[in-house]
C-alpha cells in the first residue's frame, strides 16, 4: 500500500513538473516577441513558487543580456543601443545619458526678418529631387524653404550662438559657419582649435504639437564631424526626436543613419538604425508625429515606427545642425540641404 501511494505521488510530481514545462514553453514565445500577457500569465501560475523562480531568473537574464550587449548612450561616442528598424521599436533605458543642450540657443536675429520666399518651380532641384508644392493626404503644407537667395530667411529660421554648446569642448558652433547660396544651405564644418567649428539652424517660430516633416540633404564624409536632424521641445527636456543623426569615427564614412526618441525624467530613449544608405548622397529623412506615434521615412518610405506612452504630446520645433566627434579633419566637412518642408496635420 505504502509503495502504491509513493508511486501516485511520483506520478503527481512528474505531471506537474511537465505541465509546468509545458507553461514555460508557451510564455517564452510571447516574451521573445514582446512580453507575456500579464493576465494570461496570472492565469497559469501567479501563485506558484515554479513561476516565481521562473520569472525572476528571466527577468535577471534579460537585464544581463542588454547590460552585456549594449552600450549606454553618450554624446561623443559612436555606440547606441538600436532595435530592428523592420518591426516597431521598444524602449531602452540610459538613465546616465547627459541632457543634450543643441538646439536650446535663442535664435539669435543678425538681419531684418525678410518676407517668405517664392517657392521653387516644380522641376527637379540639384539634390534630384522636387520640393513639395502643396498639401498631401492628411497634411497640410505650411512652408518650404527651397535655401534661394544669398542669406538664411530670417522669417523661418534662427542661428545657433557662437560658443563650446552645453560646455562640450567638441561643439564650436559658428553663426558664419550657416551659408546660403546656389540654391542650397550649408553648414560649414572647419578645423579650429583642436576641433571642428560648425553650427546649426532652429525654426522654432514653426513650433507645433505634432506634424509631418521633410529635410532634403546630404553629408561630407568626415570622421570629426556629426549630423542630427532633430525636434526640440518649447519647454523641458526630454522630449527630443532625433529623425536622422550620424555619427563620426568609423562611421564618418555616412553608411547609414540613426533615430532616436528621448523620453521621461531619465532620459530613457527609443533607439532605431538604417543599415546600408549612403548619406554622402542627397535623401530626403523625414519624421510624421501623430498622437501616441512616431514614423520615420527615407526617400518618402517608411523605415522606423514607435509607437506607445513614451511619443511626446507637446510642440516641437525642428533643428538642424553639425558638430564636432573630436580631433579634426582636413578641408571641410559640410551638411547641405537643399530644402525643409513642414506641415500640420489636416
């Protein structure tokens, strides 16, 4: 009798044991793809000690896995942690990312506003592209600056203020450094003092909750030197879109861009890369902010979305500009744009 009983509780165990391999089987499959249903995993075992265990040595495994394989983002260093730009993003903590101060200057006026420029003719410009003449499905054009004329549209935009930008000894920006000529803006890049001296634009008269944005440009290749087209909030950081940014280094070779979504009090951040496109070569990167989402587009396709609570609700104002990665590069190493669309949601 004794040994019957030991038997049918051996036979107890080893149900239970399978059963609850079985659970675990099933919930990796959801986590791996986004996370366990947190009623679903209530249901097989929120109360059982197998589940617990479980639960907090995968919660342990996964904070190894993205303490060991990624790097926490820094301005001035070439690492970000990135998430497949195929599927939706999700977010990646870097709680001692340092505020970034770029676009915060006050438009510093150096010329009487001037009327809005005459847009271009609809032909094809020099960067093999035609401007926008007009509102789309969903948005309505407010400007385009197609960068004609001989000085930066003062009705439009303002030029960051010459100094080291958020004491980074490796952001000497120069208002001279913003040109305007032959159709295009160009932000000079220029070896000074160890560094590079650069500079940057910042439409902050254009500020907007949401909204569609288009930026037709191009980068010199150039390890000293970094691009970021960006919105920037009114008031408070973060919030921050990063639409396009690239880096110098290893990548001053313009292969590839990045985007990056900064949200809440730590500067938590939502990473995104583009493999494979030449940014030495004229693409239109574009950002389209709509309620509780954020897409990223190239050329006018698609190739990033974030979607969730961490998309900011707030207006936004777009910038653009260069800095320097450290030491310097011969000659210059300039962003040209050939022109800015804007647009509301209709």
């Amino acid at each position: 009798m004794r040994a019957k009983k030991t038997q049918r509780r051996n036979k107890v165990l080893v149900l239970g044991a399978a059963s609850l391999g079985v659970a675990l089987v099933a919930a990796t499959v959801p986590l791996a793809t986004g996370g366990v249903d947190s009623a679903s995993a209530a249901g097989w075992g929120s109360a059982s000690s197998y589940y617990q265990a479980w639960k907090a040595w995968k919660a342990q495994k996964l904070k190894n896995a993205r303490e060991g394989s990624t790097l926490q983002r820094r301005y001035g260093s070439p690492w970000r942690p990135y998430v497949n730009p195929t599927a939706s993003a999700t977010p990646s903590a870097t709680a001692s990312s340092t505020a970034k101060p770029t676009t915060s200057a006050t438009p510093k006026p150096t010329s009487t506003p001037k009327p809005t420029s005459t847009a271009k003719p609809a032909t094809s410009s020099g960067s093999g592209a035609t401007p926008p003449t007009g509102s789309t499905s969903g948005w309505n054009l407010r400007f385009v600056d197609n960068f004609d004329g001989s000085s930066l549209n003062r009705s439009y935009w303002g030029t960051y203020s010459a100094g080291a930008g958020g004491g980074n000894s490796n952001r000497l920006w120069r208002p001279e450094n913003v040109q305007v000529g032959n159709g295009k803006l160009t932000i000079v890049g220029q070896a000074s003092g160890g560094t590079m001296a650069t500079g940057g634009i910042s439409n902050s008269q254009y500020a907007q909750t949401y909204g569609k944005w288009e930026v037709r440009m191009r980068m010199d290749q150039g390890s000293a030197v970094k691009y970021v087209a960006l919105l920037w909030p009114t008031s408070g950081w973060p919030p921050e879109i990063d639409f396009a940014e690239g880096f110098g280094g290893s990548y001053g070779n313009r292969i590839g861009t990045n985007a990056f979504l900064h949200y809440g009090a730590n500067n938590s951040q939502v990473a995104s890369k583009l493999a494979g496109v030449d940014m030495s070569q004229w693409h239109t990167v574009g950002v389209e902010w709509t309620p509780g989402k954020v897409v990223y587009t190239i050329d006018g396709s698609p190739w990033a979305t974030v979607t969730g609570s961490m998309v900011p609700s707030q207006p936004m104002w777009l910038a653009l500009q260069t800095e320097g990665y450290g030491g310097t590069n011969a000659g210059q190493v300039n962003m040209e744009v050939d022109w800015v669309a804007v647009y509301s949601r209709a």
